[in-house]
C-alpha cells in the first residue's frame, strides 16, 4: 500500500452518491467518521487493518439493521484491496448502504475514504461488499422488505447484487475445478535449498471472547473476529520474512457459525505459499467452551507484501510446504493468486482499462460476465452525453471521458420490444440484418446465460483479408418489472476456437431492451470493442449502439 493521496472521484465510485443528488439520501445509508488515534495504530503509525475491520463491520451492521428492523448477523464480507493507508491523525470516513435485500439475506456496500484536515483532500482506502442475514424474531424467519431503488447508480448496484451473489455462491466450485483440471497449469511444488519451512510460520493464539468484545446481540463482534484473525496472520507473516509486512487483500471472510460471551476463540494462521513479491497467509478461527469439541467460526486467506524504503514491494523468501496438508495449501494458494488476478484483470481495474480481448476460461467466466453486465450498468449512469449530428431520425451522441471517445447511436422503429430484443441478442441471427457479420456459430454455451461465438467478419479495405474473432455474450433476465433485460458482447480468446487475428479491428452491439410492454428510450449500452464502421446504422433495432475507440483511432 502506499500514502499517495488522491482525490476521491465520486462520479465514478458506484458507492458513492452523487452531488447532483445531495437533496436524495438513501434510506438504508450509515455513515461513520473517526479520526486515527495513536491507540489504533501500528508500529509504523499507521491505522491497523484489523481496527478498520471492525469501524467497516459495525457501520455495514447498522445499515442492514436500518432496513431490516431487526437484529441481523455477518454472514460474509467479500473480497478486500486495501489501496492505501491510513496514518494517524487523519480521519476515517465510512458510507454503507444495503444494494439488495433477498429473502432473509441482504448485501451491503462499504466504502472507506480518508481525508486530511489541513489540506481537505480525500482518498480512497478500500471498498467492499458484505452480506447480513436477518436473525430470525419470535414469529419466525425474517422475509425483508424489498429495496426500492431511486436513482440510476442505485438500479445498477441493485442489479450487479444478484452477480455478486451468484460468484459467491460458486466461488468455492472454481477452486475445486481449478484443482482438478490444471495441475499442470498451477505447476508442482519445487524444492529450494534455502527454502523456509512452513511450520516456522505457524501461529496460534487463544482469546477469551469477554462483555467489551460482544455486540449489542450478546454475540461476539463479526469486527473483532476479524480483528483478531488479521493479528495472527500478521505475526505467521512476519515469521517468513523477518520484517513488518503490509496487508494487500484480504479474500472473502465466511462466517460459518456464532461465537458468545465466554467462549474461547482460537485463532490459527501459518503461510501457505510465497511468491515473488507477495505471500498468502491462511487464518482460521474455532471456538469451545469447557470440554465441547472445537466449532468453525470463521476463515480467510490475507496476502502480505513486504515494501522497502522506497515502499516498492520486496522479494520474499522461498517456502517449504508441510507434507499432505501443507502441499494442498500450496496448490490452493496458486489457484487463489490466478483467481485474484483475473478478478483484478477483469473486473478490478476501471472500465477503460479493461482489455479489449481477455482469455477465456471456465475459472473465469463468471467475473467476465460480471463484467459484461457492470459495464453496460455503469453507461446507464452516464448522463453527459453531447447530441453531435440527427438525420433520419437517427442520432449521433458523443461522450469524451478518461482519454476515450465514446460514440452512442440511436434509433428509433416500430418494432415489440421482446421481438427485438430476442432478434439482436442472438449473434447467429446477426448476418440476416448487418453486412457485417459474414459468419457467427456458437461454439460454447457456457452457461444458461453466458454463450461463446465465433464470429467472421469482411475485410474493411478492398482486396484486404476478413478477420474472425470470439465473443462472450451475457443475457441477463429483468430483476423486476421495473428492470430492462440485458445483453452485452465482450471480446475474448477460447483454448477450444482461437482467435486468428488479436489485432483484427472489433465490432459489436450492446442491447438494453425495457421489460415493460410500452417502450421508451433509455440510455444504457457500453462496448468496450472499436469501432469498426462509423457510418453503420442498425436497420433494425430498438435500442442503442455504442462503441469506445481510442481518441488516436
């Protein structure tokens, strides 16, 4: 992590409300600031990640407990990336608000900012996503009320909270495939001569759970669980390596059961695997009381960089993994780092970072489609589109944001809205109404909802060659009456069809179709492909085309 400051970008954080709309405030939203006190701080002065971990527990806890009416309880916070730090004296400001309620289950948004007194500059630190479950009351369980979003950037949170919710719901599935199916893609454990042995980073720590460590259900705090957790993962740390590590992420905490006043809590960690530059730290945490045997509370996997004076990363030392156990741990933590960092490729990075082509595999395939569809969500938002040329009834906007220039189409025909969108979310169909598409066969149903096409297109010069490519595309139905059915096309490579040409130019249609029976125009589509033929039109549509090319193109 570095101290860099920067200013907080409000307009592009989805958890952020934006200023236009300061005279709305979501009713579900808590907000807490505190300033860094010497007693929350590290050896390096610096807030503790654990001390952050329990303002950004307890503030999640509110904003559910604000909707729901009743007690609720974490169920899980997902993954974590701490961007920055926080040194002492300056002040911590946290914003939670529920983006979705399901049944008895709702998912709150975090975001933690820092802002310094004397220069009144904000940064952000970290965000995250957690899941509160209602407890259940006397007349049983708990139905939530549904939340009713009011503002654009509310209905794409709402929406992208059910994407969220299906990679956690199969999170552990892609671990599991992971292992089986790339040995040889994860690579053996490897002997070093000079190598640390894993058991030296062995850490375990018992902890009395007492009154002040309880919330105000009489169960132990979600926040001081983690706490404790991120102290002995910092200690197992620091047995590899010597030296005072800095948390980098943090993978999804997933409480398994509750703790209560009395119990003792026993925390273990060691070091799974060190890479390069970064190790990962496996922390669990298991309470008893008396002679009962041991009950899983909770997990996590934390990775830890240790940065020079320079605060630049160092190399880590080489691990020895235990026999068994700790070999499994060493795959595991590679097929973790490969997950991280096509999360971190795919859907981490801003949307005009994101590569125009991303390898396809089945370990990623759910984050590419929740970026398909967060993609599309976040052009919804965009409200600053400038109308540079109307003919024909036929629109052209334009939107220059962040070194690209964005082109948007628009035109209007008389045509059912669910025939419509049927008609352009179906590539094969796509050559029947544009000359652009010579050829489109499915080559890969991935999912009930996901689908992989080859598509062949002619050459855009005379005498030139016709280049092919693969595309993902994403179908998503309505969330409510109120919602628009989506479906968006996204570049990729496939091990099975690969691509001929990685530099051949990109052409593709992002279609935003309301579910409601009266159609009315909407401004919600997003390519992140080039623009192949400006001048194209789509002769049949009732939705609108947009392409992101680089400003230079």
């Amino acid at each position: 992590m570095t101290t860099e400051q920067k200013d907080v970008d409000t307009t592009l954080d989805p958890l952020f409300i934006q200023k236009s709309e300061e005279a709305y405030r979501n009713p579900t939203e808590v907000q807490m600031s505190q300033i860094v006190l010497p007693c929350h701080a590290n050896h390096c002065g610096e807030l503790s990640a654990g001390q952050l971990l329990k303002w950004m527990d307890s503030t999640a806890c509110l904003s559910a407990e604000r909707h729901a009416g009743c007690s609720c309880i974490t169920a899980s916070v997902d993954d974590i990336n701490f961007e920055h730090t926080i040194g002492v004296g300056k002040v911590v400001n946290i914003i939670a608000k529920v983006n979705r309620a399901f049944t008895s289950s709702m998912e709150v948004g975090i975001l933690v900012t820092c802002e310094d007194l004397y220069t009144d500059r904000q940064w952000k630190v970290c965000h995250a996503f957690a899941t509160f479950v209602a407890r259940r009351t006397e007349a049983g369980k708990v139905q939530l009320k549904q939340v009713i979003p009011h503002t654009q950037m509310e209905q794409m949170e709402y929406s992208l909270a059910a994407e969220r919710r299906r990679m956690r719901l199969i999170h552990a599935e892609i671990i599991t495939d992971l292992l089986s199916s790339s040995t040889a893609q994860l690579g053996e454990c490897q002997e070093y001569q000079d190598a640390v042995p894993a058991e030296r980073t062995r850490v375990e720590s018992v902890e009395l759970v007492l009154p002040p460590h309880a919330n105000h259900q009489v169960s132990t705090f979600g926040g001081q669980i983690m706490a404790w957790m991120e102290n002995v993962a910092t200690i197992a740390a620091c047995r590899l390596c010597n030296a005072h590590p800095t948390l980098r992420t943090i993978d999804m905490f997933h409480f398994r059961g509750p703790s209560h006043i009395g119990d003792r809590l026993v925390l273990k960690a060691i070091v799974n695997n060190a890479f390069k530059h970064s190790m990962e730290v496996g922390v669990c945490a298991e309470a008893y009381q008396g002679g009962e045997p041991l009950r899983h509370i909770n997990s996590a996997f934390m990775t830890f960089e240790v940065l020079d004076s320079d605060r630049k990363p160092r190399t880590l030392p080489r691990l020895r993994p235990e026999p068994v156990d700790g070999k499994r741990r060493y795959q595991e933590a590679i097929a973790r780092k490969k997950i991280r960092l096509d999360r971190k490729y795919i859907i981490t990075c801003k949307q005009t970072e994101v590569p125009l082509s991303v390898p396809w595999d089945p370990s990623n395939q759910m984050y590419l489609s929740y970026n398909n569809v967060s993609a599309l969500k976040l052009m919804d938002t965009r409200n600053n589109w400038v109308l540079t040329s109307e003919k024909n009834k036929v629109r052209l906007y334009t939107l220059e944001e962040n070194h690209m220039l964005c082109f948007k189409v628009e035109m209007y025909v008389s045509v059912p809205a669910e025939q419509t969108f049927h008609l352009l979310s179906d590539l094969r169909r796509r050559k029947e109404w544009d000359r652009h598409y010579e050829e489109c066969d499915l080559i890969n149903q991935a999912d009930e909802d996901d689908t992989l096409y080859r598509i062949a297109t002619p050459s855009v010069r005379k005498g030139g060659k016709g280049q092919d490519f693969i595309l993902l595309a994403s179908r998503r139905k309505p969330c409510d009456s109120r919602s628009p059915t989506t479906t968006r096309p996204h570049r990729a490579s496939s091990p099975t069809s690969p691509q001929t040409s990685l530099d051949s130019p990109r052409a593709s249609t992002a279609v935003f179709v309301p579910a409601a029976n009266s159609w009315r125009p909407t401004r919600t589509a997003r390519l992140l492909c080039r623009l192949l033929h400006p001048t194209a039109v789509l002769p049949l549509s009732t939705c609108k085309r947009k392409c992101s090319i680089n400003r230079n193109v």
